[in-house]
C-alpha cells in the first residue's frame, strides 16, 4: 500500500477498535436476552457469549451486534490480509513467522491465561451460590473448555499467518497468480464482488447447513465458530492477493471504484443487512426446527450481506476518512493493545452498573466511554513501559542511572 492508503487505512483500524469495544459494551442490553443470567456450570454455556445480563433493554442494540456480527470480524480478518504481504517482503518468511509468534502467540497465551479468567469471574459472580475468589477458580477448573474471550481472534490469525508465509515462501507462483487475477479486477468492483460472494457461498453455506449459523466448538482454549473458518480464510488471503498486488492497480486506491461509490456500497449494505435479517428471522427460534428452505435463504443471504457490509466500510473509509487526526492516530497506535486488555474492563463495569436505576442507554454510554478510556491508557502505559525498558536493556544500567529516566528520552 502507498503512503496515501496508509492514513484512511490506519483511520479504520481506529474505527474498528470503536466498534469492538461498543459491540461488548452493549451486550447485555440486547432485547433478545433472557430475563435471567445463564447459569455459569450450566450447558451449552452461553455466559461465555453473553456474560453479563441486565434488566434494561434496547431492540436498537441488537440490530448493532447483528450488523457487527455479519461483517465486523471478516473485515478485521482482511485488514490483517492486507498488510501481511508488505511484512513477508521486508521481514522473510522466517523472522515474520518469528515476529508474529512473538507479537500474536505470546500475547495469546498470557492474556488467555490471565485476562480471561479475570473477566469472566465477574459473569461467574451473577449466578454463584459462593462468589469467592476460589470458589470461582475451583469452578472453572471444572469447565470442559478454557474460554477465551474474544482473544480467539488472536490464535486464528495467528494459523492464518502461518499459512500466508507458507504461500509465499514456498508456493510464489500461486501467490503471483492470486495477485494478477485480483489485479484484473481492480477497476470492475461488481465483478470483485460477484466472485467474492461466489467464493463465500462455497466457503460458508455448506458448513452453515451443518453446524447453524450460531454454534461454536472448544478445545481448551482454542475455539471458532463452526460456520466461519473458511470465510475468514477466503477474506485473508483475498486481501493477501491485493496487497501483494500493490498499490497502483488496487481496488483500494483512493480514486478507485470503491471510493468513487461509497454512497451505493452504503446502501447496497444496508439493503442486503435488512434482506439477511428478514429471513434470518424466519429460523428463530430454533434453527434446527424451521424449514430447510428457511435456512438455506438465510445461509445464502449471509455471503451477501456480508461482502457489501466489508466494501462498504472500505468504501466509506477511502472517501471520507482520509485525513489525519491526532486522535484516530493514537486509537489505531494502541488498537491492539486495547482488544487485549478492553473485555476486562467492559464485564466488570457492566456488573457495577447491574444494580443502578440507569436506562440501558446511559449504561452502555458509560461502560463504552470507560472501558475505551481505561483500556487506551492502559495500552498507552504498556507500550511506554516497554520503550523504556528496551532503552534500559539497550543502554545498559549504567547509562540508566547517570542520564536518569528514559522515559523522558522517548521520541
């Protein structure tokens, strides 16, 4: 990507950590909650979707979740695509792999290990006879699952990553040809689009039949939902092929078809969201029972929906986000330290708010606002701490204790 993509690029990672910390903050305002927690030893354990419920209620946040749910993760899945052949080229296959097992494993492990038992012990302390510290341990030593949180993201993208070297290291012919081919569509948008949806439909249909659209699995710590790996895969490497494609012939430039017609790329999202949902709504309550005719028109309106939900947010951003702000630089700075350590601060504010009088606007305002401030500063905090800490290994102690603190050095 050239330097001019970089700003609106960087301005919808910060928009997008927005949209991940509102999507958890309104949660358990949804009014298509029971009126009671979920019990946490209870199967199939939906406190780990929906940890924390309240009494106050908004219809208006479940259209939200439901359109973040349709495309919020695939684009994020993308953005990673993206800028994954530019960190191949510069780093090797090798030290990338290296780099992201130090930037996405590690980080897995600990915030697996730490954050998210921290997180939902205030989910456990909603429904437990005894709230204690170690009562709430024992308990979860006893689940069949480690459950992570939205840290899943984190070790599916990490597989991906491998995969991605892998291509290009040992397959470059087959890289080169993804790129050509996504090259020639770079000025015909509706064609991209139709063999995106195509591709989708392969990728996401069949498995939506089998498994639901909803259901997840779990091996320890490791979990996925049944219906979406192969779509987040598609939109990895379809944005893989762009990137490695470069900049002058991408569909993501900045004069390109996407941004000429952000408006009908908004529309068209809008439009396909209200046709998923209609006929998603016909398979409610339970998937299983309604018609399979039912099930397959919401199978096959998802890869729509979704393809111009993912379009329209790249349109939108091409258009209308190209500027910088001292602001959105700073969030896109510190957007994956945020979706690290946010959920910790979202459960535990939405459990302090439980016994309040607020309406469920007020209470998502202020847990969206909170847990977005006290996860940004931590953020903040961490990645100080570590420039200092690197400047000390760096220099020596020596050096630390005559020139004083180096925090004050950072440029």
């Amino acid at each position: 990507m050239t330097s001019q993509l970089n700003v609106p690029l960087s301005n919808l990672r910060a928009v997008v950590i927005l949209l991940v910390v509102a999507f958890h903050s309104v949660l358990p305002y949804l009014a298509s909650q029971p009126a009671q927690p979920f019990a946490f030893d209870a199967t199939p354990y939906r406190w780990i979707a929906f940890p924390i419920i309240d009494r106050e209620r908004w219809f208006g946040f479940d259209l939200f979740c439901a359109w973040q749910d349709i495309s919020l993760m695939t684009l994020m899945f993308f953005l990673a695509g993206l800028f994954a052949p530019i960190s191949l080229a510069r780093k090797g296959p090798l030290a990338y792999l290296f780099e992201r097992g130090w930037r996405i494993g590690l980080p897995f492990v600990l915030a697996v290990a730490t954050l998210s038992p921290l997180a939902y012990y205030a989910s456990y302390r909603l429904t437990a006879a005894d709230p204690s510290l170690i009562a709430f341990w024992r308990h979860w030593r006893a689940l069949p699952m480690w459950p992570s949180g939205p840290q899943w993201f984190l070790w599916q993208l990490f597989v991906l990553s491998m995969l991605a070297a892998a291509l290009y290291g040992l397959a470059p012919r087959w890289r080169d040809r993804l790129s050509d081919l996504v090259g020639q569509l770079s000025d015909r948008s509706l064609t991209f689009f139709a063999a995106l949806v195509g591709l989708s439909v392969l990728a996401y249909v069949p498995l939506a039949m089998a498994f639901t659209p909803w259901d997840w699995t779990y091996l320890g710590p490791f979990s996925f939902q049944l219906c979406r790996p192969l779509q987040y895969l598609l939109y990895f490497f379809v944005a893989f092929a762009i990137g490695s494609d470069g900049s002058a012939r991408s569909l993501l430039r900045l004069d390109g078809p996407l941004a000429r017609n952000w408006l009908a790329w908004l529309a068209a999202a809008t439009i396909c969201f209200c046709i998923w949902g209609g006929l998603t709504s016909l398979t409610l309550p339970d998937w299983n029972a309604s018609p399979v005719s039912d099930r397959l028109a919401a199978a096959l309106a998802f890869p729509v929906a979704c393809a111009t939900g993912v379009l329209a947010y790249l349109a939108v951003t091409l258009r209308l986000l190209r500027m910088r702000h001292r602001l959105l630089d700073s969030l896109a700075a510190n957007a994956y330290g945020i979706y690290l350590v946010h959920y910790v601060f979202v459960l535990w504010l939405q459990y302090a708010l439980i016994g309040t009088t607020l309406s469920a606007y007020a209470k998502v305002f202020v847990v969206f606002a909170a847990a977005l401030a006290l996860s940004w500063a931590a953020s903040a905090s961490g990645k100080t701490f570590g420039r200092t800490a690197a400047r000390a290994l760096v220099r020596g102690p020596a050096t630390v204790q005559h020139k004083g603190a180096i925090a004050d050095q950072t440029p």
